[in-house]
C-alpha cells in the first residue's frame, strides 16, 4: 500500500539536512515527523519544508527565523 505525500511534490524519502539552532541533523522528509522533541523544533522544520514545496522545485534548501528558533533544512 502506498503512503501518502507528506508534502505534494517532495518524497517522503528525500533525504534532507536540517540545521537548528548550530545542531544538524540528518534525516528522511518522513523522519521529521517523529525525531524532535518540543513542536516548536517540528514546526520550524515543517515551515521550511512547505516553503521548499511552494517553490516547486527552484529552491533546493531554505532557511530562516521561527518562534526564536534559527532553522535550515537542505536536500542532500
């Protein structure tokens, strides 16, 4: 059975590179959902990506301010 898109146009499989606050993190588009601790870090991560799809596919990567949290997330 297939899983759905967590994102249109983004595989939940990409893999991706998420930096917050100075601390990277290597992990699937599907890993974010469960890896963090606190919302907050979810959340940040979550904007990033939905900024990433909005692009539809001239961005590789994006990064900015959320809540206090610097975030970045990359495809690798």
């Amino acid at each position: 059975m297939r899983t759905k898109q967590l994102y249109v146009g983004i595989n939940n499989s990409q893999k991706i590179r998420v930096i917050l606050n100075g601390v990277g993190i290597y992990t699937t588009v599907a890993g974010t959902q469960s890896i963090f601790a606190t919302a907050l870090h979810r959340i940040a991560v979550e904007a990033g990506l939905l900024e990433i799809q909005k692009q539809k596919g001239a961005i590789n990567g994006y990064a900015s301010r959320w809540c206090g949290i610097d975030f970045q997330v990359d495809f690798v």
